[in-house]
C-alpha cells in the first residue's frame, strides 16, 4: 500500500487526513500521483504552492512513489 496524508487546509478541503492507495501505482512519480487525484476531484491539489514530501523529506517533482511509502501534500505554512 501507498499511504498519502493531507494536512492542514488540505485535509478540511479533501475531507479526510489520509488514505491508502493500491500498490499499482508504486513507479509513478509524486507529480502523476498528484494528477491521479486531481482527477479523482481532489481539485484542492491544484495549487501550485502545495509541498510535497516523500516518507517524511520534501522531494522532487519527479521523485519515484514505492509501495510502502508516504506521500504527504502540505500548503505552505506561514507564521506571525
């Protein structure tokens, strides 16, 4: 299984903190996951400014998903 949590405005946008995906889309990189969602209606993934980590390290843009791992999407974080 491939584990993707959400945080923060995401995860009250999407409606959930995580979910598990099927191992067939381990070989996909972060940004094809990402699409697969978005097309899923998971349109909050949209944003251009979101992060995204990598079993717990922000990653590339092409970095390869394997089964087992953790996919977090994060908007950015500001603090006053």
């Amino acid at each position: 299984m491939i584990k993707v949590l959400f945080f923060a405005r995401l995860k009250d946008q999407i409606g959930q903190a995580e979910l598990e995906l099927e191992n067939e889309l381990a070989g996909k990189t972060v940004t094809q996951l990402q699409q697969l969602l978005i097309d899923q209606g998971m349109d909050a993934l949209k944003d251009s400014s979101i992060r995204i980590a990598l079993n717990q390290n922000f990653c590339a843009a092409d970095s390869i998903v394997n089964i087992g791992d953790e996919v977090a999407f994060m908007p950015p974080v500001t603090g006053g």
